[in-house]
C-alpha cells in the first residue's frame, strides 16, 4: 500500500522527533515585543492558494483562476537563501489527524531537505528567482527541523462555523488574526528565530474552519474554495522586515476542493503535501509579498495550480509526478520565467565545481590560496560563495585566506552560481596545523 518499506517509515518516525509543545504557558504570547502582528498583511496572502480541485465540477465550483503564460515580475524585496522548516501540528484534545499523517508530512520535509541543491524535482525552479543589491539568486537549500505537536485548546470561534468541503460543519473558525496570534507565541515561547531564513508550517485537523476576518463568509475569504471562493492554504508572517516570522497555514485538505486527485503514499496527508509544496516555493520567492509575482499579483505557485505535468509510475494508492530522497509524491509544478512554463523540474545545465588550495598542508596565520574549477558548456559569468571553518566569507573566484585561529579541521563550501541562478554547492574539508 505505501511505497515506503515498514523499515524506512519507523526509521522516520524515531527521526522526526515530534516535540510536545503542549506545556505552552497560556501568558507566553508576544511578551518580549520581538514579534508583533503585521497590521497590514501583504497582499500576497489573500490569494486562494492552493487552490486545486480534483472533483467534478459544479455549478458552485468556482473555475479555477487560470495560470496565464505571463512572466513574473520583481517588486523589489528580498527572496529566500535558505529554508529552516517548524512543522507545528495544533491538534488540541477533541480532535484529531489521521494516522501516519503526521509522519507523511515529518517525511517529506526530510525528503525535500535531503534533496537541497539539486534540480531533480519542483524546488530546483526556483533558483532562477533574485533579490537585488547586490543581486542575488533564491536557493533550494531546506533544512528539515524538529516537529511540534501543539494541543493547546484552540480559541473561541473569531468567526460563524460553517460548512466544509465535505459538507460536514465545522467545529471551529478560526480568523487570521488568531492564527497569527498562535504563530507569536509559537516563535516566542520556543525561541525560534524570526528572520528569512525560518519558516513555520502551522498544521490543523479535520473540523477547523478559517476566515481572514469574522465577516469574510459572504464574500469569500475562508478555507473551502468549493462554496465560498476561497483558499486550501495561504502564505503570510508576523511582525515586519528582516525580523518577520514567516509561516504557513495548512489546513486539512482530504476534502473536495483541495485534494490534489492522487494519493500515491495513501494518506490524508497526500493532500496538503500538494498545498505545502505551493506555499514553500512561493515564500521561497515571496517571503514577504515584494518578491516574485505576476500582473495579476499570482505567485510562482498560483500560476501553476491544477496543473501537475507528467506523471513517472503509479502506487498502489496513486500515481506520482515527484521523486524526492526516493519518494513519492504528487505536487503540483511551478512557473519558470526561464521556460515561459509550468516545470516539474529544473533541466537547465548546472556549473560544474571543484577547487584546490595550496598549500596542501595550511598553517595558521600564514595565507593559504583557494583555486576554483568551474566548467560550464555555454557560461562564462559565474558568481562565487566561499564560507570558510573559521566564519570567514569570500566571493572571489580565487580567494586567499590566512587562518589566523587554530583550526584542527573544519569544512571549506564553494556554491557557485550562473548567470540564470543554477547553483553548485562543492565543500571539502581543511585541516589547519
Ligand atoms: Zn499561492
């Protein structure tokens, strides 16, 4: 039934290391005044996203906003070099997630992490995307954190309960703000960094309903996009600049309006994966609503929902358009500017990177030289990222360094980037006597 081997799955399960958040003291909120709530949310995060349908139609199936063939445009903010992932499940007593859904969804952020660098699947399209001065290119560099399990009760309703995709009521309704109020404290009362690099994925189960205000039903504005033009997931931070707390809000989307029409691990989780994989690649170019989106104002993602490409095999569940880390999953594809298209990868030729440094044995505090080989049919313009073991940095082609700490050994890391964003990272290790 699943693809993964019963090994494999118990292996990340011991590894996804779910952290009870449960012991939250109710006074934790915004108290050190790091975080605030943004009053002006971006106008990226009232876009429907992921908003996908795998279900028939009808009369009250909104059409789906179509793509366009237009390219996306830079507004001028900053774009994300790296992606530490909190995936934070809020499943207070009374509810509840499908089995193996919280594994699914812990598994393949390892997957997505495993796969940094690489082009193999969605995320290598987004390097092509740039923040300027100085210009520089997106990375799909992940880092895969420790989950949450958050079982504090959620409040009281911020807006009327209504009914879901699945025309079952929901139990709860939940209002930006208090979804934003549940992220501070979140980022407060565990210390997580607020800064462009973190981002948590906020989960809830079966049941929850959500609005962007406690008016927003009539006009749309609500999870369910089958009866209320709504969204499946949405993007968004708390607090403001560099020190925003980026998040995503994922709601349970098994149901009619959000499914991704496969489920090839055979779980719930299939659903949001397809959602999750929209969000992550569109805070990855538009962390906070300046970066990367159409005439429209759609994101790389929004430009590309419902539409999922070629698929490569099928499960016994379902069938699959990714491999990542050697799993499965069916995510929907992303826009490439460079392919005026919806991609389900990157094919574009990749530098190709090594370097020397002499000499072979290096002392401290005598300069030790770093000689880069790049070979790339067709580029010449490389730019060039040195990080050294001592927290030195260099963007010379052929930098020199003179170690002036005691190094017994430590990591040399070279990512070079072409003209168009492909970046090859190439470490080794040094030892400084
Ligand atoms: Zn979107």
């Amino acid at each position: 039934m699943l693809r993964r081997s019963p090994s494999l799955r118990a292996l990340a399960c011991v590894a996804c290391a779910i952290v009870t958040l449960a012991a939250l003291p109710a006074t934790t909120a915004a108290g050190a005044g790091r975080v605030s709530i943004a009053t002006a949310a971006p106008a990226r995060d009232v876009q429907p996203d992921g908003f996908s349908d795998s279900t028939p139609s009808g009369s009250a199936h909104r059409a789906p906003r179509a793509g366009g063939q237009s390219q996306v445009t830079y507004h001028g903010g900053p774009v994300q070099h790296s992606s530490a992932v909190y995936p934070v499940f809020w499943v207070p007593p009374g509810y509840s997630l499908p089995a193996g859904y919280t594994d699914l969804i812990t598994t393949y952020f390892a997957d997505v992490a495993e796969d940094s660098w690489k082009s193999s699947n969605v995320y290598g399209s987004i390097v092509q995307y740039y923040e300027t001065n100085p210009k520089r290119f997106a990375s799909y560099v992940v880092a895969n954190k420790p989950a949450g399990m958050d079982t504090r009760p959620f409040p009281q309703s911020g807006c009327p309960n209504y009914t879901l995709g699945d025309g079952t009521v929901s139990k709860v309704c939940l209002t930006r703000g208090q979804i934003q109020k549940e992220i501070v404290r979140i980022v407060a009362s565990h210390n997580l960094p607020a800064d462009l690099g973190t981002q948590i994925f906020l989960f809830t189960p079966q049941g929850v309903a959500s609005c962007k205000t406690k008016t927003s039903l009539a006009k749309g504005g609500c999870y369910n996009p089958l009866q209320f033009n709504g969204y499946c997931a949405f993007h968004s931070r708390v607090g403001s600049g560099s020190d925003a707390s980026l998040f995503a809000y994922m709601p349970y989307n098994a149901l009619p309006g959000c499914t991704s029409g496969q489920s090839p691990n055979g779980n719930a989780a299939d659903a949001v994966l397809n959602n999750v994989a929209h969000e992550h690649m569109e805070t990855m170019t538009d962390p906070l609503g300046n970066g990367w989106y159409d005439a429209s104002g759609r994101e790389i993602a929004d430009k590309c929902h419902l539409k999922f490409g070629r698929a490569l095999g099928s499960t016994a569940t379902g069938q699959y358009n990714q491999v990542i880390n050697g799993h499965r999953y069916w995510l929907q594809t992303v826009w490439s500017n460079r392919a005026k298209a919806c991609v389900q990868r990157n094919t574009y030729s990749y530098p190709k990177v090594s370097f020397t440094y002499s000499p072979s044995n290096p002392v401290h505090g005598k300069k030790v030289t770093f000689k880069s080989n790049v070979k790339q049919a067709g580029e010449s313009k490389w730019t060039y990222r040195w990080s050294f073991p001592d927290g030195g940095t260099s963007t010379a082609a052929n930098p020199t360094r003179v170690f002036n700490t005691f190094i017994f050994s430590g990591t040399v890391t070279l990512v070079v980037a072409d003209s168009k964003g492909n970046q090859t990272r190439f470490a080794r290790s040094i030892t400084v006597k």
